[in-house]
C-alpha cells in the first residue's frame, strides 16, 4: 500500500489544494475517474456560457430590426458550434492531465477511487492512504423514478452540450437553473422548447418577483407547462411521448425527437463507499461538514457539490482557499459563506446574492424594497430593456443591505456593485447611494434601486 500526505479525490476546485500542497511538499495523490477539470470545464459552467453566448448572439439577430437594423437573414452552423465548444473544453481537460505525466508529485490515479477501510482508498488495483484526505468528487444529474423513461434515450445536461445534431422538438423535465439556460441555449438557435415544470414558476429558489419575471418571458418563447408532472413517457420511433398532468388533473401529450432531464443534482458520495470511513452524510447523501471543511472523522475534509452547500464553481473556488489553509497549513479558518452570488444565464439573465423577499418573510426581519426598471434609466431606454429590473432588500432599522436580486441585461455583472458593497465595510446600503455612477451606463439602474428604497 502506498501511502500519501494528502489524496485528493476530484480534480475541479480541489485541483488548487492538489497543486498547493504538491509546492509545499507534500506527498500528493490525485484521484479522478473522469475528465480532468471537473463538472465545471467538462459539463458544466464553461461549455454551457460558449454555447449560451451564441444563443445570445442569434437573439441580437432576431431583435436587431427593434433598432431600426434589417437583417435579411442567416443560418445556424449547429453542428460547428458544438464542435468548438467541445474541442476547446477537451483541449484545456487534456492539458490538466498532461500537466501530471513524468510527475513524481503529484501522482494522478486515473480510475475511480472507493475507500476500503477509514483512510485507504482503493483505485483500480491499487491501494493507498493518507493522514487527511479531501474529498471533491462532486455530484450528478438525478435522474426521476417516471414509468417509460428508462432505456428510452433521453439525456442530461452532460449529452445536451455534446449534441452533433441539433434537435427540431425539444422536450425539458425541470425548471431550474439548467433547464432554462439550456433552454435559451437550443430555443434561440431555432428548436421549438417544451418545459415541464411541477412548480408555479421557473428558478422558483430565486426571489419570487424574479422567477415570475423569468417565467413571464419564457412563455413568450416557449411552451411552459407550470404546475405539471410528467407522468409517463414512451417512444414511438425517434419521437418521444410524455405524458404530463397538472395539479387539477388535466393531461396532455408532448412530442418530441429530444428529451432533456433537468430536475436538479445528487452527490457523488455514495459511489465512495464512505460507510467504510465512517464519514456522515444527511438524508440526501451530501457529506456534513463544519465550518471549516471538516467531517466529523479527523483528518477527513470535503468541499464543493458534494457538501451540497453551494453548487456552484465560485463557491468550490472560494471552499478551496480555506482548504488550502486549514489542510495544508494547519490552520482552523471557518469558510466565510457571506454575500455568495449566483447568475443565471438565461435571456433575461439573473443575478442573485443574499436572502429572497419570501426568505425575509419567513424569517420575521423587517426589511424595506428599493425597486427600479432598467427602462426607467438612459442606457436602459438605449437597450430597449422594458422586462428588467433591479431589486435591493435592506434591513429596515440598520440599513444593511440583505439582499440584491437583478433581472435583464448584464445581470450576471451588475450583481457584483452589490456583492462589493456588501462585503466591504459595513455592508450598508449608502455605500451604493453614496458612490458616483457614470452616466449613463447601465449600472445607474442599481444607484436608482438604492435610492428608492423607503
């Protein structure tokens, strides 16, 4: 058996310790049984921004005649964008593997890993061990217990970004974050968009005046079917059947030559056999950690989506630099989680950070609304953005801004004024009032939202 100071398990975020701890000598191993980069670089955030920001091009296209711009036409080259998406991601994967060849340390185990005993882990036909241990493997589409679905070739969002071929008919189980971009994503380069979604609202875990907004618009573009569940799927040839009911019972039958499933993740942790190390995990199969990255078995550390905290890229990164210090400089830093954004990149995109206004609600804080449209504002007038909004909630006695939620244009950038200004200081909401905003750029919007707030 072999035996290490630190094994890694996961190659995203954790990649950072993996590299640190290697510069600061210890003996390092890193276990992936995938591509090397993690969720993000291979399935996730950077495939789905390229492919997503095409979208956003082809609606430039579509809208520009709003502009008094005729365009005469044009033609999707579906197939050669997928393919530049793919072989750019493949590309960068391939040289964070080939970064490890000839190394002496870190050593990269390219199997997956299962643990035998409390801190051996077998990869392959291998075994080795370490006196800590960070866990990063991550986590996977669920995939629904629906009569028909199984063996019938439908795929996740891993196959929807690799798809040479693009779809007439598309039809999306789920509403969430995934569902919508891709959504977007196939919608605006031509194929028709079915969405089945047993909630109200689409992104319904964003404020509920957002995910209205969104869902408002969507059903502009697309076939929405809020407030159903799918009840069966078959199929017939290449076209898929799915049956959908809603909550008074009414059903109706969608066909498509696509079947997307988007209902959201599960954790990597049970693949791990972690009942051999003792390591806990709730009732969703997320392993439980401290503060400070730690499990309840000393020596045992997790972050990023299989913690189930914040599943995003940009919260992994952030866990990492705590990794860093509490494992490998045997520090004892509890992970600072204030003011972490999120964005959707849909059109509209959503940006996001703090508490909701029904989380304010449920939690009894008196709060006041500081609200304003983008078409209200000269930049936004200039963009013609007439769904756009930006929305601050602060802290009615103190000021403190509590949270920032911002549909329409650029979003996913104007959240950050917000997230500086709640980070900084005392997070108050005159350091946006008080600030000098240029006119007239579109973050005038945000300065307007914090002076109407009363």
């Amino acid at each position: 058996m072999k035996k290490y100071d630190l094994i890694v398990i996961g190659s995203g975020a954790a990649e950072a310790v993996t590299a640190e701890a290697a510069e600061h000598g210890l003996k390092v191993a890193e276990v992936e049984k995938g591509a090397l980069g993690g969720t993000c670089l291979n399935r996730g955030c950077i495939p789905s921004k390229m492919l997503i920001h095409r979208a956003d091009v082809a609606e430039t296209i579509k809208n520009a005649a709003k502009f008094g711009i005729k365009v005469k036409g044009y033609e999707i080259d579906f197939p050669s964008i997928v393919k530049e998406v793919t072989e750019y991601v493949d590309g960068d994967s391939k040289s964070i593997e080939n970064s490890f060849k000839g190394s002496k340390n870190p050593i990269l185990y390219h199997a997956e890993g299962e643990f035998t005993g409390k801190k051996t882990v077998r990869v392959g036909n291998e075994m080795i061990t370490a006196d800590k241990i960070l866990i990063a493997a991550g986590a996977r589409p669920i995939i629904p217990n629906i009569p028909g679905l199984e063996g019938s070739g439908y795929m996740t969002s891993e196959e929807a970004l690799r798809l040479t071929r693009q779809p007439k008919v598309m039809t999306i189980i789920g509403g969430g974050y995934i569902a919508a971009e891709l959504a977007h994503f196939y919608g605006s380069l031509g194929t028709k968009i079915n969405i089945i979604h047993k909630h109200d609202a689409l992104v319904n875990r964003e404020d509920g005046e957002i995910a209205q907004r969104l869902t408002d618009i969507f059903k502009q573009k697309y076939n929405i079917y809020t407030g159903y569940e799918p009840a069966k799927v078959s199929k017939k040839g290449a076209e898929f059947e799915v049956t959908v009911k809603s909550r008074s019972g009414d059903v109706k039958t969608l066909k498509s030559d696509a079947l997307l499933i988007a209902v959201g993740v599960q954790p990597n942790s049970d693949a791990l056999k972690l009942e051999k190390t003792g390591v806990k995990t709730n009732e969703k199969g997320y392993i439980i950690v401290d503060d400070h990255l730690k499990t309840n078995v000393e020596g045992i550390y997790a972050l990023g989506d299989i913690t189930g905290r914040y599943l995003f890229r940009h919260s992994a990164n952030h866990e990492a630099g705590y990794a860093v210090e509490n494992i490998i400089h045997g520090k004892n830093i509890a992970v600072d989680y204030s003011a972490m954004p999120h964005a959707i990149f849909t059109s509209p995109q959503i940006g996001a950070v703090g508490k909701t206004e029904e989380q304010l609600k449920e939690d009894g804080t008196e709060y006041l609304v500081g609200k304003y449209d983008y078409i209200n504002t000269a930049m936004g007038t200039a963009l013609k953005d007439e769904a756009g909004f930006v929305k601050i909630l602060v802290e009615k006695q103190t000021g403190k801004i509590l949270g920032c939620h911002i549909i329409g244009t650029d979003a996913s950038t104007l959240i950050h004024e917000v997230i500086v200004a709640m980070k900084s200081g005392d997070g108050k909401i005159y350091n946006l009032t008080n600030a000098v905003h240029i006119h007239p750029a579109l973050n005038e919007v945000v300065s307007r939202a914090a002076y109407s707030i009363g």
